[in-house]
C-alpha cells in the first residue's frame, strides 16, 4: 500500500527492507569454479619449481549447484587450473558428470591437471560443501 505518489506506508517498509536484505544475502552465496587453461609448464632452474606459462589459453567460470560442465577447451590446452569459492567435487571427460563422491576440491583450493591436448575434453563440478 502506498500512501501518496511512491512513498511506502511506514508498515511495508520492514517487508521491503527484509526483501532486499535477502536479495543481497543470496547473490552473494553464489558460489563459483575458475577454469584457467594453459598450454605449457616451465621449469624454474633455481630451484626446480614447476609454473604454467603464460598467456593463458582460455578462462571460464560455472556457478556451482547441480553437476555443470564447462566448454570444451581450447585445443591446445594441456593444464587446467582450477580454482573453486566452495567445496565442489569435479570430473574429466568428453562428456563428464561430476558426483560429490568424486575427486574434491575444498573451498578456496587450488588444483592443476593435465588434459590430453585436442581432446574435446570438459570439466564437471558439482557442490560438495
């Protein structure tokens, strides 16, 4: 009910402010995956480190829920970095569904693997707090 031209009588206005207070809550509970795709490693002579070079292929991001695949990636992406906001669970595979009793990420972890290049291949989260 409003009284007058926009205004909100004084009784709404604790329902509007609850409505939006929820709106912000859960747009920022969205959690995500970071894909990064790479084409090569280094060395790092000094000490032996491994790094994945620069530039990266691709970047791609999936909300995590339900079992969500990626785009395929580029072809001649051979590393994958994969960083999650939530524990998730993932899977590889030209058409993979990832389960949450598959490999798991923790929340705000980061992991690298190795990908046949021209593979066709995707990777599949699934939350998994």
């Amino acid at each position: 009910h409003t009284a007058g031209r926009g205004r909100t009588t004084p009784m709404l206005r604790p329902f509007t402010a609850i409505a939006l207070l929820l709106a912000l809550t859960f747009s920022a509970l969205a959690e995500d995956c970071y894909v990064t795709e790479f084409r090569d490693l280094a060395l790092v002579p000094t000490d032996g480190a491994q790094i994945a070079v620069e530039p990266r292929l691709a970047d791609q991001k999936i909300t995590l829920g339900a079992a969500t695949a990626s785009a395929a990636f580029n072809n001649n992406s051979r590393i994958i970095r994969v960083h999650c906001t939530a524990g998730c669970s993932v899977n590889f595979g030209t058409a993979p569904v990832a389960t949450t009793s598959m490999l798991r990420i923790p929340s705000g972890g980061v992991e690298y693997f190795g990908v046949p290049a021209a593979s066709s291949y995707k990777l599949s989260v699934v939350s998994n707090p």
